[in-house]
C-alpha cells in the first residue's frame, strides 16, 4: 500500500483545494467569533481580546492567499468576500459592542443606546458600495472596533471618553472621511503595516501584563507599562492622522500612483 502522503500532497496543489482551504480558513474567524462571544459573557476579558486578536490576523493572511491562487476563479460557488463581511461583522463589531457593555466601559445607563448606535451604523458602513477609494483608502471609518475597543479597555480611559471615541468614529462612517487600508495603499504602506504590527502587539503585551486582569499580576518594574500605553495612543494617532492628511491635503499627492494601486485587487 502507498504511503498516503504520495498521494494527498499532489491533491492539496491543486487549485480547488486550495481554493477550499483559503474559504475553510477564512472561516476559522466565525470560531474565533464565537470563543470570543463566550469569553466577553464569561467576563474574561484577556481572553476575549486574545480571540479578536486571533481573528484579526486570520483576516490579514486569507486575503493574500486567495488572490496568489485565484480562489475565486477555482471555486466560484463561494463568495469569499460575503463570507469575510460575515465574520468581520461578528468579530470586528458585535463582540466589540459587548465588550463595551460586559465591562462597564460607558457611561452608565447609555450603554444599550450607544451600543445600538454603533452596530446600526456599522451595518450601513459594511452595506456601503463605495467602502473604499480608487486609491484604496477606507471612506469612514471602516469597523475597526476589535482595535479601538480594547485600546480603550487597555488605558483604562474613562466612560466619557471612551463614548467620545466611539461616537466621533461612527459620525465618520457615512461620510468620505478617509482612513488606510494598511495593505493595500501603497503611499507609506512600510510605515503602516510597522505601525499596525506594533499596535496589535502592544494590545497583546498590555493584555498579558495588564493589572486590572488579574489582581495577583504586579506591574513590571522600570517603564514597561508606560512604554504600552505610549505606543497604544502613538499607533491609533497615527492611522487617524494620514487619514486626515489624505481627506485635506493627499488626493492630489496621491494621483501620482493611482494607476499603480488600480492593479490590486481588492481582498477578500
């Protein structure tokens, strides 16, 4: 009998398969959706920052993949990118939501109201036909709330101030306030792809070493905890305030590569 590696590996270079396993790895975010769902209502905060974590690199990797192997050419039948919309909804803004209200991080008696803001709101930005630009800049702010939520969460900022975020943001999601796509705009893509790594890094190390998770973890010695709340206030800025130089200044600095950026694809 032949080994059966003989036999699978030529199976998993073909191009449907790798077509479905694109799709089933995409798909791995409504698990993680889900472990995250379960955690906010288990008041475990670590974990449930763990699993957006998780889901947000899931959603970094499947992209690209699908479009080296022409996923949705091999296998048509599913549509990757209603899939992805799907579980972004899920892990980028109903968790998020929850998170919100499980931890008591608005204002008390305007939770259900601010919370019901921000998911109709963010339901209309994922409907929008015109998400993004010809240059590929987000118009609105484009659901990121599995970053901005626990950012907050992390800095232990106060209800006020957190309502003040999440409503400034979600004003911006109807209108053509732009904001980068971190793949996929090329001007300053080294910086933002650094910045966005940094970023996601630092939630995972301030979650790990925060002490309002667990009373028995003392604050490291030296500056640990002050380097972490520098780089969660630097990174955010930083994407906010391109977004502000490309709606008031960039369009026409950005005319010069247009016809670059019209060559990728959108992601799934």
């Amino acid at each position: 009998m032949p080994p059966v590696t003989a036999s699978a590996s030529p199976s998993l270079r073909h191009p449907i398969a790798k077509g479905w396993l694109v799709h089933i790895f995409t798909a791995l975010g409504a698990v993680c959706g889900m472990l995250g769902i379960i955690a906010v209502a288990d008041s475990q905060p670590r974990e449930a920052i763990l699993w957006l974590a998780v889901a947000m690199v899931l959603d970094g990797i499947d992209g690209p993949a699908a479009r080296a192997w022409s996923v949705s050419e091999h296998v048509p039948r599913i549509d990757g990118y209603t899939l992805d919309l799907i579980i972004d909804f899920v892990t980028c803004i109903v968790i998020p939501v929850i998170f919100l209200h499980q931890f008591d991080m608005l204002p008390e008696g305007w939770s259900l109201i601010i919370g019901a803001f921000m998911l109709s709101v963010s339901a209309l930005w994922m409907s929008r036909t015109d998400q993004m630009t010809d240059d590929h800049w987000f118009n609105g702010f484009p659901c990121e709330w599995n970053m901005i939520v626990p950012t907050l969460f992390l800095l232990d900022a106060s209800p006020w101030i957190v309502t003040g975020a999440c409503v400034l943001l979600t004003l911006t999601q109807l209108t053509n306030w732009k904001f980068v796509h971190p793949m996929q705009v090329r001007r300053f893509r080294p910086v933002t792809v650094t910045v966005t790594v940094i970023w996601l890094a630092t939630v995972l190390w301030m979650t790990a070493k925060h002490p309002g998770l667990d009373e028995a973890l003392e604050r490291q010695p030296f500056d640990a905890p002050v380097i972490g709340t520098v780089l969660l206030i630097a990174c955010p800025l930083y994407i906010v305030g391109i977004g502000v130089w490309r709606t008031t200044l960039g369009a026409r600095a950005d005319e010069a590569t247009l016809v670059e950026d019209l060559s990728i694809s959108p992601v799934e």
